[in-house]
C-alpha cells in the first residue's frame, strides 16, 4: 500500500483541508440559521472571478479571490439592507454577473494553462505552500473574530430586533458575519472547489441541527462531522484515485442522512 | 397599587407621527410614562399599537415629534440596559439550537460589551431570572421544544436578567391558553409591585388589564384615551370605540 504522507502536496492538503474543516462549519452556524446559506454559493462563484483575474494577472489566485469575494460580500449586504433589490435577487445578480466574469476572462486569455476543472470541483495537487500559509493566516482570523463576537453573532443571530434594543451594534455584526463568509469561501476554493463550498458550509451544520441540542453543542457537532468528513474524504480520494472535493461531499451527505434518519426514530 | 410617582417621567413622546410610505399609521401622539406605571396599551389590528412600540424602543424612527426616553433624546441614547423588550411571540425559528440558560444569557450580552465573557456572576443572574420566572428546571432544555406559555417565560426572564428598569411587551400572550395566560399576568403584576418594574404592554385583554394597569392607552392611529383604566371603562366613549374595534372585554 501507498504510504499517502510521503507525498508532500497531500500533506500541504491535510493541513489546508483541516483549517478549512474547522472554520467552514462554524460561519456555517450563522447563516444556516439566518437563512442566509445561498450566500456561500454566490461567493464560491464570486471567488472564481477572483481565481480568473488572478490568473490573468498573474498574481497568486487565492489572493485575489479572497479580494473580489470580501468586495461583493460587502456589496451585497449594502443591497439588502437598502431594500431596493430582495435579498436573494442581489445573490442571483453577484452570482450570475461574476461567473459572467469569469468566462470572460477566461475566453479572453484563450484559457490558461493551469486547468480550470481544478478550480470547479477542487484539488490537493494545486494547493501550494504559500496556500497553505494563506489559509492558515485568515482562518486564524476567523476564528479568533468569531470567538470574540460569539456573543453578539448569537443574539443577533437569533434575534436581531431584541440584540438591538439591547444595544448590540446589529449593522456592524451583520456585516462582519458576511465578510468572515467571504473570507472562508474564498478559502475553501482549492480544496474543495467553487461548486462544492456551500455543501462543506451548509450540511454539517444542518446535520448537526437535526440533533437538537444547544447553540455550542451544536457548533461542536458539526465541527466533528467536518473534520472527520474531510480528513476521511481525502484518505479515500487517495487510495481511490477520486476527486476529494466530490468525496468530502458525499461523505457528509451520508452523515445528513443517518442523522436525519436518526432524529425521526428518537 | 404600586407607589407611583408621577414627578419621575421616564419615558415621554412628544407629538409623534410616523408614517409607512404614504400610509401614516401614528399622528399627533404624546404622552408621559413614569416610574413604576403599568401601561396597558389596547387598539384595534392595523391602529399602530406594535409601531407605537417599536418607535419608543429606537426600532422605528418617527418623521415627527421627540422621543425622550430616561430624559435623553432617544438618539443618543446609550443606556440600553435599562430596557427590556419581549416581542411578539412566534417571531423565532422553533428550531433554533439554544437552551433556555443560552437564551437567558443573551440578556446579559447588550450590558457585558465587547470582548466581556460572562461570568459565575452573570451565571447567578440567569439563575435567579429563571427562578424568577419559575423555569429553573428548564434550563438545559432546548427553547423550540417549550410550550408557547414557558417560552414566553423565558424571553421575560432574558428581559429580567438585564436589570431593566422599564420593560416593553408587544401581545406577549396571543397564542397562549387561557390558563397560561393568568398565570403570566400574575407574574407581571408580581413584577411591576415587588420590583417597581415600569410596564408597557400592548395586549387585547381589556378585562386583565383594567384590573392591574395603572394607566391605559387606545390607540388608532391617534391616541384617543391615555389614563385610568377605570375610567375609560366606565365612559360612554369605551363603548363607542370598543363597539367598533372587536377587542375582547
């Protein structure tokens, strides 16, 4: 058998894959509860535009997609909050308008020699040391934001107009739940792909929901299917020769459905 | 009947309107709240009674008129913990991952500021809101799987456990069996003598209010009647509204 941790770039994968785990679930929390999920899928794509010009430029494309998702993160809480466009409309423009984008530059530069595919479903070969680095630097503030805000993401979480009346400062927490989004998101795009990213956000969350326990319960639960899912997921697409993107997801589909089925026979 | 003290105004509106779009729902309202009263606050569906509300809580800003709340202008109003709010039931995802103590907590949230973590004596404060409430026993429960009547609990203890010195309740009790319903009432009165809570409460229940209110207000659209409750009932002009607006009594 294949020893799978002499291979560098799978071990750059599991370092990468794992920060990833843990963030993802818990800015997961916030907008699965706040009905905000599709959010993640219209910044993946947001973050593709970003991919794109980084590779037109010829600048690292992580970089740059963490810049364009953290910019319309902004701009799409400024349209919903002006209530000139409905929420999940501005979703539907940003995403549409920069996979839009995202063909342009690419048919523009008559493709790039990196594949794209890569990008689309994710992969552990493209994650570079520099990633790595990346992902570890903005993860950290992700989770050292959400550990400081926990108590204002909570209330105004669960109930805006109350947090408020207490004096929570609602505008600013919503805002800061939106880009810690885009900075996640964008992050998550060489491991698991623009297509994949709102699955890695949104199922362990809703499967740890299906258990019906408190809010840092919960938050703990789906932390651990995370992390299991993904370090499973790579060991398998591994020795399996699959895509890891593909095989974290399925994974934690098949965890969603045991704990569904399990909460319907409590 | 609570030592009211009519020289301590905490909360006054001053000639408020307000409108949505075209629609003005609120014109021409003031009044006066002072320490200790029970404001019970009645008016037909659509009168602008929850606008009222929200206008004396910050929520809605009006176009008109002064709202002053413990003698500040209410925009530059700083002191949010001496508020408590409890809004409409049913406003929440039944299906929200939190216990009644994490719910409870949240109370404590506004008053801890930024980067403060609560601690044993913020614990102590939940326990005694929950003690207060009758829903120490509770507290490890999650808040979707309560009845409407203990849930309604637990947001007046979130509300409690502030140490507010006014709190607001927007139609607590639609919803709520008949039973519950007394029971919540008898709390609020307990809470209004013992502490000298100041209420304002918006409510349908014409009968429960006119028994422990100190003052009452009709509202649609203008405040047609602000004062004793027993007086109101006692007016033709109680009946005249009342006819018309399908408030039980």
């Amino acid at each position: 058998m294949l020893d799978i941790f002499n291979y560098s770039f799978i071990i750059r994968g599991f370092e990468a894959g794992i920060i990833i785990a843990i963030i993802a679930p818990i800015i997961g929390m916030f907008l699965v509860l706040r009905r905000y999920s599709l959010i993640a899928d219209t910044l993946s794509h947001v973050s593709l535009a970003g991919v794109a010009i980084g590779l037109l430029l010829g600048i690292n494309p992580l970089i740059t997609a963490v810049i364009a998702s953290v910019i319309s993160s902004a701009a799409i809480e400024r349209l919903r909050i002006s209530k000139k466009v409905y929420g999940e409309s501005a979703l539907a423009i940003f995403l549409s308008g920069s996979l839009a984008l995202a063909i342009l530059i690419i048919s523009f530069a008559h493709g790039f020699n990196v594949d794209l595919f890569n990008y689309l479903f994710g992969s552990i070969v493209t994650v570079q040391q520099s990633d790595v680095f990346i992902i570890l630097a903005l993860g950290l503030i992700v989770l050292i934001s959400v550990i400081l805000f926990y108590k204002e993401l909570i209330f105004v979480t669960f109930d805006e107009e109350s947090a408020r009346v207490s004096g929570i400062p609602t505008k600013f927490i919503n805002i800061m739940i939106i880009i810690l989004s885009a900075f996640t998101v964008a992050l998550s795009i060489p491991i698991i792909g623009v297509l994949l990213i709102s699955a890695l956000v949104v199922i362990p969350v809703v499967s740890a929901l299906q258990f019906k326990k408190g809010f840092v319960e919960s938050i703990f639960i789906a932390e651990g299917i995370s992390i299991f899912s993904v370090i499973v997921g790579i060991f398998i697409s591994f020795y399996l020769n699959l895509s890891p993107g593909g095989t974290i997801v399925i994974l934690m589909i098949i965890i969603f459905v045991c704990s569904f089925i399990l909460r319907d026979n409590k | 009947m609570p030592n009211l003290d009519h020289k301590n105004t905490i909360l006054e509106l001053q000639d408020i309107s307000f409108s949505y779009a075209t629609d003005e729902v609120i014109k021409d309202v003031s009044l006066s709240i002072h320490k200790g009263d029970y404001v019970g606050l009645i008016g037909p569906n659509g009168g602008g009674k929850s606008t009222l509300l929200k206008i004396m809580l910050g929520l809605l800003r009006p176009q008109k008129g002064i709202v002053k709340i413990f003698n500040q202008d209410i925009n530059h109003f700083k002191d949010w913990q001496k508020i408590g709010y409890v809004a409409q039931r049913n406003f929440f995802d039944a299906s929200f991952p939190a216990t009644v103590e994490e719910v409870v907590m949240m109370g404590r949230y506004g008053k801890l500021g930024f980067f403060h973590f609560p601690n044993k004596i913020d614990q102590k404060k939940v326990h005694q809101a929950l003690q207060q409430v009758e829903m120490t026993e509770f507290k490890n429960r999650s808040i979707g799987d309560l009845s409407g009547g203990q849930q309604q609990r637990v947001f007046i203890a979130r509300a409690l456990v502030t140490e507010p010195e006014m709190i607001f309740l927007d139609e607590p009790t639609a919803g709520v069996d008949a039973k519950t319903q007394k029971q919540f009432y008898a709390l609020l009165e307990k809470l209004n003598k013992q502490l000298n809570l100041t209420l304002i409460f918006i409510s349908h229940e014409l009968d429960i209010l006119a028994h422990q209110a100190t003052e009452l207000g009709y509202i649609n659209r203008t405040l047609d009647y602000f004062g004793d409750p027993k007086e109101f009932l006692k007016g033709e002009y109680f009946h005249e509204l009342i006819g018309k607006s399908g408030i039980h009594h």
